[in-house]
C-alpha cells in the first residue's frame, strides 16, 4: 500500500484509478510487474525534472527479486536521464545471473589499501601517532580493507590491548596472545556463508596446512578440481597465489585473512 500511495502523489494519480493492489497480490507474476510499473514512473516523472542518480549499496545482500527489478528499470529507463552506483562485493560478480543485463557497465574495482594509506588510515582513527609495531598488526589483520582496520581499532582500544605512550598508540604485551574480535571473524563468516558447499569444502580442508598451503596438497585431500575452485575463491578475495612456491611443481597459496 505504501509503494502505491507514493506513486499516487508522485504522478497525481487517485490512488482508487491505480490497479487494485488486492488481485496484484493474488498473481506473483503480476504483482512482480506493478511494482517495477510503480518505480518505473516514480523515476520517469523525477527525470522530467532533471537527472536522478540512485545508490545500490551492499548490492550483494539483495535478493533475487530486488536484483531484477534492478534490472528492469534501467531497461525500461532508456530514455531518462539515470545515473546508477551500486556496491557489492565480488562474490556477486560471479553469479551467472547478471545484475544489469544489457546494460553499458562501468566496473572499478577497489584495491586493498596500500600500507602508507592504510597507516594514515589508522592514526585518522586514533588521531595521535602508531607504533610500527602496532602498524603491521593491524595491516597483516586487515590485509587493506579500510572497514576491518576500523573495526580492529576501536576493538583494540576497547579491550585496553593497546596504550597511548611516549611514542603514540602501542599494543600491550605480546600480540600473538590476542585473538580475532568477533566483529570482524563475524565479517568473514558472513561472506563465508555466501559461498557453495564446494568452496567452503576446499577451504576447510586447505586450513589443515595452515595459513600457507599448496595446491597439490588439497588434491591429495581429494580435491581433484582444485586449480579452478581456487582461482573462483581467488577472485573473491578469500586466498591469494604466491608469486613462487616452496613445493616445486605446486602452486603456493595463502589465506587473505
């Protein structure tokens, strides 16, 4: 009722002309059409106006529904002046569903941060100067992803895991005693769920090996299509390939986080 009585008094239409809401309900199909109908004509009349931009952030929590109406009001938009943003992570980059299909995607990809804008990064956060010490800590948790390094500072000065001394913010006692906060294991387990049953297999099983493991090892563990699933799991930035391998004759890989 609500998208209805906000296309009403966007288009000035009574809401009693708009087709019954109640039989749209009874017919999936045909609700599924109302709806995207309704933006559809939200975002035209804006455009009348002047260009609309609309921001899709964290599009890979959408569902399956909300993914292609996505797509169908950039097809059916042809003609207004639309600029879309939307966020994901890659994981949603290899569904074989497209997001925008028929479409002229522009694709940028952020990097991880780099270690001198990740370090400026942290004393933003902190706003005082950081140990070395303390730095690469906080660099090899995150591995440049400027959220968890946020998320892994305020849980270290919540925990009292690091002081403000002589010298800036430095970690108390040895760091090898400290363990993931649940923030951020939270984060990895979150994008964890969002892979198939195989590569949460070939991960269970390459952790055996530790943080470095190689290639050849998860096929002895029975993983006979592992060169592929690691490069799918490559690409959503789970594990990273070495450059050179301590094994000859196997590729060399090591977890992200």
């Amino acid at each position: 009722e609500e998208t209805f009585a906000f296309v009403s008094e966007v288009i000035g239409v009574p809401a009693a002309e708009i087709p019954s809401l109640r039989v749209a309900r009874e017919e999936p199909k045909l609700m599924r059409e109302r709806v995207a109908a309704a933006f559809v004509e939200v975002l035209r009349v804006a455009g009348e106006a002047g260009p609309v931009a609309i921001v899709f952030e964290d599009l890979h929590w959408a569902d399956e529904e909300s993914l292609r109406l996505c797509g169908t009001l950039l097809q059916r938009l042809d003609t207004t002046p639309l600029f879309v943003l939307a966020t994901t992570r890659p994981e949603l980059l290899t569904q074989p569903q497209e997001v925008f299909p028929e479409t002229a995607v522009t694709r940028l990809e952020l990097r991880p941060l780099a270690r001198r804008p990740l370090a400026r990064l942290v004393r933003g956060v902190l706003r005082q100067e950081v140990t070395p010490a303390l730095e690469e800590l906080i660099g090899r948790w995150c591995d440049g992803n400027p959220w968890l390094a946020e998320e892994l500072v305020s849980w270290l000065v919540t925990r009292e895991a690091v002081i403000l001394g002589p010298r800036g913010w430095e970690i108390v006692g040895d760091p090898a005693r400290l363990a993931l906060p649940v923030g951020v294991e939270g984060a990895i387990q979150g994008r964890l769920d969002q892979l198939g049953p195989e590569g949460k297999d070939l991960l269970k099983g390459a952790a055996v090996f530790g943080e470095v493991f190689w290639e050849e090892g998860c096929v002895a563990l029975g993983f006979a299509e592992s060169a592929m699933r690691l490069a799918e799991l490559e690409a959503g930035s789970f594990v990273v390939r070495g450059a050179e391998s301590r094994i000859a004759g196997s590729a060399e890989w090591r977890f992200r986080h």
